[in-house]
C-alpha cells in the first residue's frame, strides 16, 4: 500500500506527495518485489495526472539503488521502561530543566478540548515568528482537532505559570505509537523550562496509557540544537531519507532542505497580521 495526496498549486505545481504535512509515511509492502509492482502503477497514474513527480516520505530500504533526494535525522524515544525508567536514562540537563520547571510553579495539563488548540495556537504563530517561519493557518488545526483530536487521537499538553501559558506541544496517536508533532513557547519565559516539563508530562501520560513507542519527527540536518535537544531524552537516533521521482526525467533527483535561508528573515520582520496572511495564503503550496 502507498497512500499518496495530489497537490495542486500554481506556485509548486501538481505533484503527488505520500504524504502531506507528514515527517514520514513509508510504504507497506512485504518486500521491495511487491513495492514495484505498486509503484510502478502509481508511476503510470501520476503520468495521467501531468505530476511534476512523485515524493515517498520514507521506505528508501525498498528502492536501495536510488537516491535520497533529502535527508534528516528522525528521533524515536522507547516507552516500554514505563515514567521511572525513562527518567533516568535522560541526560541529566533534561532532568534538571523539569526539576527547575516544576520548582518553579509551573502547572501541566493534558487536554484534548478546542479550546486548548487556540491555546496552543496563539503559542505556535508566536514560536514560528522568531524562527521566520510561516504558520499554517487556524483552519489547519481546527481540521487537526476536527478529525485527530476530538476523535481520540491526539491530545494537546499546556504548560502554565501562575494561569498563563508558556508552552505547549500537540501529539497524535495511534495503535500503540504517539507522534511529538507541534511545539511552541513563549519567549520571554523559556528561563521556566515550559517545553521540557511539558514533554515530559506527555511522555508520562502515553507510557502510563501503554504506548510502546513515541516519535520526535523530522530534525534538518543543520539544526544541531534541535537535535542534541531530541537526543537528550533519550531517543534513539536514525536517518530519515525523502525520495523524489521526476516525471519528466524519469529517474530520481537530488532536492535540498529549504527551511532555513533567507526567507526566514524576512518572514520574521513582517508585521504579525502580515505574517499570518503569508501562512493563510502560502502554507498549502509548501506541503
């Protein structure tokens, strides 16, 4: 099986993605034999489509000869050690960050309510804003809480000091496995450690659940703070590879991590009701 999303837009072009606003989403099939078949009937449609090409998030262990066409570190940290367990195997900047965190006042909730979103929300545009990076709109995650979250599957984690939120994180969930997807703070008080307190709650909620195993995403291979961050729970570090089929070339080809570069500091210097028409107005060319 290869679920694949056609995306169209008249700045990227139309294009199939397995998938969309996903860090991973490989393909299932019992050996690269049987892969073939299914991709080379996804080849055929996407030649009837007029895509640009093809991109598999994932699954480059069935297609060995052909080249990644972007890579990244991906995280997954094990939660069979149950809460004590997982503790003691952070680095110790991280115990001490949740120690500090919850020394200080901070107070942590699990909540799966609409209202929590906003929350959250509010959070992320001002997180994406010192990054330089567009928001998705708010009627991307109303969807999130629509058919993810107000189903069952996912969950949204706020951390507050004396009411007001300082951080917050959204994950999702299914079978036994839990996806760390969104993360945002406030800035001016990331002294509180209301990122690390916040994780850890959700850590604890989905071990306590009997959730095997929870992934951090996808981390560019030039944010090495992000990446010592995610290690430093624990996590067990891979390589995650993209993998682009060019229709017109008909063979795959080379691509580059674009998040980082200029753009973002130009984004970063727009006005806040700017900033968030550009997320309205560009997110869904950018999937």
């Amino acid at each position: 099986m290869l679920p694949i999303v056609e995306v169209q837009s008249w700045i990227t072009g139309r294009r199939g993605v397995s998938l969309p606003f996903a860090d991973f989403c490989p393909p299932m099939a019992s050996d690269a034999v049987a892969f073939d078949m299914v991709f080379a009937k996804a080849v055929e449609y996407a030649r009837e489509r007029k895509w640009k090409y093809l991109e598999l998030r994932g699954g480059r262990c069935l297609l060995r000869e052909a080249k990644a066409s972007v890579a990244y570190h991906a995280h997954v940290l094990d939660l069979s050690a149950g809460p004590d367990g997982l503790f003691g195997r952070f680095e110790g900047r991280m115990r001490t960050a949740i120690r500090k965190a919850e020394r200080e006042g901070v107070r942590v909730e699990v909540s799966n309510a609409a209202e929590a979103v906003r929350t959250y929300y509010d959070l992320h545009c001002e997180t994406r804003k010192k990054h330089g990076v567009p928001p998705q709109p708010f009627s991307f995650f109303q969807n999130v809480y629509r058919h993810i979250i107000s189903t069952g599957f996912g969950i949204v984690v706020v951390a507050r000091y004396q009411g007001a939120p300082v951080a917050a994180a959204v994950f999702m969930h299914y079978g036994r496995q839990a996806v760390y997807k969104f993360s945002a703070s406030n800035a001016a008080f990331l002294r509180l450690c209301g990122n690390n307190v916040a994780l850890w709650e959700a850590i604890k909620w989905y071990a306590n659940q009997g959730f095997s195993r929870m992934h951090f995403g996808r981390t560019s291979f030039g944010n090495d703070g992000l990446r010592k961050y995610k290690a430093g729970w624990g996590a067990e570090e891979t390589t995650l590879e993209y993998l682009r089929y060019s229709l017109t070339k008909q063979a795959y080809v080379v691509d580059q991590d674009r998040s980082e570069g200029g753009h973002n500091r130009v984004m970063g210097l727009l006005p806040n009701p700017l900033f968030r028409l550009a997320g309205r107005m560009l997110y869904g060319h950018l999937s």
